[in-house]
C-alpha cells in the first residue's frame, strides 16, 4: 500500500536520482544492465534494482512503497 511519507526516488550507494537514470537511459536507449554499467546503479547493495526495472518500464521515478522483486 503506497505511504506518501515514504519516497524513494534514488539508487543511494551511488546517488543516481531514478530520474537521472531514465534520462540517461532513454537519450541512448541503454538496457538496465547497460545503465548499471553506466552511472553504477544496482552495483552496491542492489536494493534499487527492482525500481529501476519500473521505472524503466513504467517511467516512474518516485515510489512510495517497498518492491522487492
Ligand atoms: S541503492 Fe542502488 S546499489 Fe544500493
């Protein structure tokens, strides 16, 4: 269930915003592995990769629940 006091909007261990990365990955048509190649988004922890493959799919770029698949 969405919790507005929640928000992710960020791959912390690199500090790449999900917007950023949608950006970065739409200007040059870049696969998530390509983008994790990139700016190093879900190389640390990999916490932020289940968002990004969202928000890659669905352009979303701020969540406010838990995903973890
Ligand atoms: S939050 Fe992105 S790798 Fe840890």
């Amino acid at each position: 269930m969405p919790d507005q006091q929640l928000r992710i909007d960020r791959c912390v261990c690199h500090d790449v915003t999900f917007e950023r990365a949608l950006e970065v990955a739409k200007s040059r048509s870049l696969s998530l592995d390509q983008l994790a190649d990139e700016l190093g988004c879900t190389t640390g922890c990999g916490s932020c990769e289940p968002y990004l493959r969202r928000c890659l799919a669905t352009g979303q770029v701020v969540f406010h629940e838990i995903i973890e698949d």
